[in-house]
C-alpha cells in the first residue's frame, strides 16, 4: 500500500545513541557491560523509568527508585548519574532525510522522554536543546510520553500518532532504534524499521519511500 506517513523516534535515530553513552559510564565506573539496559528491562511497565517517562515520577523519586533497582541486581547505581547520558550528538544525514520525507509525505515524532524541568543538567539539556531544536519544527505531529502519559511500546501511543496526522497505521513508515519498540508499530500494520546504523536505515527508508538519500559519510 503507497505510504502516506513517516513516523520516528528520537533519541537513537536523530542523535547517537544513549546505549554508548551507558556502556562507557559502566566502563568507567566498573559495572558489568549493559547494566543500566538490564535494570530498564526489568518489570518494564512498572520501574523508574517508565513511570519517569509517562511523568508518574519526579526525579528525586527517580534517583531513589532507580538505584533502589540497580541494587537489587547488584550494582548499585543513582539515578541522578543516569540522566546526564541520555544527551547524544546530532546525525546530519537523518535530518536531511526527515526533510525529504516531508516533502512528500506527512512526518511525525513520538517519543519516550522526561518532562523539561527534570533535565538532567543544564550542559547535557542544552546539547539536547540544540538538537531537539533543529529536528522538532519540521514535524507534522509530535507525542511526548511525559506529556501524553503514555510510553512506547503500548500501541496507544501509535494509534494517537495515526490520529493525529490522519492516516492509517498500514500507510505509514516507523523508525525506532529499539525492536521492542518497532513490534507494535508492525503488529499494527506499519513498515517498521529497526535504525541500528545511518546507512542501513537509509537503504531501508529509500526501498520502502521511494525517494533517494545521502548517506552517513
């Protein structure tokens, strides 16, 4: 079916990944690779995280939670040194494609994020800032977790997208660089693509938009 929408995530599609930034803090630190990920993955609806990105949770309630979590799978970590990681640098070669997509279809945002005032410190917030402000404009539609109090991967979240930009999930592209995020958005109909890398995301783009991308170079 000819595609009408291009929906993307944020943080891991437009900026590096956050995983980066986690697995060298865990270097530095002296913690086991892929901790912090585990501690998210562990009671994913109901932990610290994802009461902090549906905007359930303060951040000094996040910080007690989250190192209350780490400690249970022992390797205590405060929440509040988490945070700061979440920042990453901006891809040009993602943007210049979110700006061709939307020269042809209909383009919109959602993603899982903490409200504003939670920022995890003004350097990292104003990195954020800088990129959020490049890429946010050019949206059709954007969701907010911590402003929708919903968080992927509950398949409200793409229905409240789909409604929005009026279009039928079976007429839209996703893009997330988390599987688990992209399973709903493909068990409710759309092309989903998992971004592990720019240039792999944009032959993927290319194959199922039909229009043509610069790459990661």
């Amino acid at each position: 079916m000819a595609i009408e929408a291009v929906i993307w995530d944020f943080g891991g599609v437009f900026t590096t990944s956050p995983f980066e930034a986690f697995n060298r803090y865990e270097a530095e630190k002296g913690l086991p690779k892929d901790l912090i990920r585990r501690v998210n993955a562990t009671d994913p609806d109901t932990n610290a995280w994802a009461l902090f990105e549906r905007n359930e949770i303060n951040t000094a309630r996040f910080d007690e939670l989250f190192l209350a979590e780490s400690a249970a799978l022992g390797h205590p970590v405060p929440g509040r040194e988490v945070l700061p990681l979440l920042s990453g640098m901006l891809r040009p070669a993602m943007v210049e494609a979110l700006k061709a997509c939307k020269a042809r279809f209909k383009v919109g945002c959602i993603t899982n994020n903490v409200v504003s005032e939670h920022s995890p410190g003004q350097d990292a917030g104003q990195r954020m800032a800088g990129a959020m402000g490049q890429v946010m404009p050019l949206f059709d539609a954007i969701i907010e977790s911590s402003k929708a109090g919903v968080r992927k991967p509950d398949p409200k979240i793409y229905l409240m997208m789909c409604e929005l930009l009026a279009v039928d999930p079976a007429h839209c592209v996703y893009l997330d660089d988390l599987g688990v995020n992209c399973k709903p958005a493909a068990q409710l109909g759309m092309k989903a693509i998992k971004v592990v890398d720019v240039d792999q995301t944009l032959a993927e783009l290319a194959a199922l938009t039909g229009l043509t991308f610069g790459t990661a170079a």
